[in-house]
C-alpha cells in the first residue's frame, strides 16, 4: 500500500532537520518540479528559472533545521522562499512597478461568498490552458493570489505566509481576480460568438452572390 504523501513528505522534514541530506534530496526531488514551473511562471526565463530554483532549494537546505510546520507545509514554506526569490530578482532586474508586489486595499473583501463559492467558480471555468492564460493577464497581485490557491493548491493561510500578506488581504485579492476573471471569460466568449455570426454571415452573402 503506499504511503500517504503527505506524512511522507514530514517524514523526510524530520530527517533533513536532524541533518539527514539524503532526506532533502528526496524532498528536492518531490518538490522541485512545481517550485520551478511557479518561477518560470513568473519570471518566463529558463535560466533566471534554473537559476531561481537552485537558489531556493540551497537556501531551504541552509535553513531547514529553523523551519517549523505549525499548519504551514514544507511545500508552502519552500514556496516562500521562491516568492522572496523573485521578489529580489525583478526588483534586481527594476521591473515596472506593476511587476512587483503590491498591496491591495481590503475594503473590496466580499462578505457573502465562501472559498467554496470561488473554488465551484473557478472549475465551471474553461479548460486549464484558458486559465492559465486569463490569470496571466490579471494583476500581479490577483495572480499571484490565483496562482497559488488554485494552480498550486495553497490554503488561504499558506498562501499569506508565502506572500506576506494578511489572510483578509488573501481573501479580498482571490474575491476581485476571480471576478476579473469571469469579466474576461464572458467577454472572450462573446466575441468568439460574435465572429463566428461575421463569419456565417460573410459565408451567405457569398453563397448568394454566386
């Protein structure tokens, strides 16, 4: 029977703390895949990825004897030092502002609609490749919120540690980027009906100048 990935995975926390490195070999291994598509994600440079992506695992090596569950994964905890990564690498790079992170007011926290409510919402959408590629056009910050949450499956909690924020912030940023994106799919669908008439239409009045 195999083992639950999960008590794996904290398994193999422990044993890297007590400074077992073939232990954090492992949790490279099962890591390193989803800590390298979120920074390529990010960045959209394979060697500033690569690059990126050593950094953090030596930087987790460095310091995972300090790290502490307490509700936050290995997973989430090395997603943090990503972020924190990146964060320094566009700035290095002086990225418009728009690029890095930003705040975002709380007061457009919804009071109504639960994590449920979005999550149902973000399934009903298109197909993953459409997902991916509305969320890119989204804000930073709203991105980095749906990215996390519903790419890389990060509770509300994770994901504030990783980004630094308060999970009322969190919250407030998946509300308004799931918005934005329904706003974006209704109107993508509409114009993608709209040329298909322009299209049927155009076909007719060729047919009839036949």
């Amino acid at each position: 029977m195999d083992r639950d990935p999960e008590k794996t995975l904290k398994d193999l926390v422990e044993r890297a703390k007590g400074g077992d490195r073939v232990a954090y070999g492992s949790i490279f291994r099962i890591c390193f895949k989803e800590i390298y598509d979120y920074t390529f994600r990010r960045v959209g440079d394979v060697n500033a990825t690569e690059d990126i992506t050593m950094q953090v695992f030596a930087q987790g090596l460095k310091s995972i004897g300090a790290y502490e569950e307490r509700g936050i994964s290995v997973k989430a905890w090395l997603f943090k030092i990503a972020h924190n990564a990146i964060i320094d690498f566009l700035r290095h790079k002086k990225y418009p502002a728009e690029e890095l992170n930003v705040d975002f007011e709380e007061r457009e926290l919804p009071g109504k609609e639960s994590d449920e409510d979005i999550e149902a919402s973000i399934i009903l959408m298109e197909s993953m490749e459409n997902l991916h590629r509305e969320i890119a056009g989204l804000p930073v910050a709203q991105r980095e919120v749906l990215v996390l949450r519903f790419i890389e499956d990060m509770s509300v909690t994770e994901t504030a540690v990783i980004l630094g924020k308060k999970e009322s912030t969190v919250r407030a940023l998946q509300f308004k980027g799931i918005k934005n994106l329904k706003r974006k799919l209704v109107g993508a669908g509409e114009d993608a009906e709209r040329g298909s008439l322009e299209d049927g239409s155009r076909a007719g009045q060729t047919k009839d100048s036949g």
